[in-house]
C-alpha cells in the first residue's frame, strides 16, 4: 500500500499529492503570465488607474491601512522628521476621561 507523500499548500493546510501540487503551480504561472502579458499591452493610463483602484482598496482594510501607517512612519524617521520632538521619550500624560466613552455612547452608561 504505497501512501503519496503530502504537503502543505501555500495556505498552510494540507495539500494534495505532489502532482497536484506541481499542476496548481503551473496553473498560477499560467494565470500570472497571462496577467502580465495583458499589463504590459494594457496603455499607461489605464495601468495607472488599475494601480490606484488596487491602493485605494488595500487602504480600505485594516491590513492596508497599517501598512500604510507604518510606512508612512518609516518615512519620517528616515528623513528627520521624528527628531526633536517635544515630549519624546517621555510617558504620555494620564487623562481621567476616556475619549473612546463618548464615541460609543457610553459616557451616560458609566455615570
């Protein structure tokens, strides 16, 4: 009883067989190619926006707009931005209220 050795896939479940696998990755070369061929005949302006539309979305969800940040914070270490700053490295100050009771409504709940 010969058992086919398996691997996990790119999604970190268990994967098929080692021939499937191989097929599936010909299948997203395949995909990928096609995509690129179409992109490269595809003319500058509309690429641009294509581009944009696929920013614009990845900065709707939470992962894109943390990279976003996170980024946009890299940046300004890099260039300076980040030094002389008043207050840096020293604790924030305590408040007594919360500002986040007021945006969920809660401030009249906790009285």
């Amino acid at each position: 009883a010969f058992v086919a050795r398996r691997h996990l896939d790119f999604d970190g479940k268990a994967g098929e067989g080692v021939a499937m696998r191989a097929r599936e990755a010909a299948d997203r070369r395949a995909v990928s190619a096609m995509q690129n061929a179409t992109d490269y005949m595809m003319p500058r302006q509309l690429l641009a926006a294509r581009e944009e539309h696929a920013r614009a979305k990845l900065r709707s969800s939470q992962r894109g707009r943390d990279g976003l940040v996170e980024s946009n914070i890299q940046a300004a270490f890099a260039s300076g931005e980040m030094d002389g700053l008043v207050g840096r490295g020293k604790p924030l100050p305590s408040r007594e209220d919360n500002p986040y009771e007021e945006l969920a409504g809660m401030s009249v709940a906790n009285r």
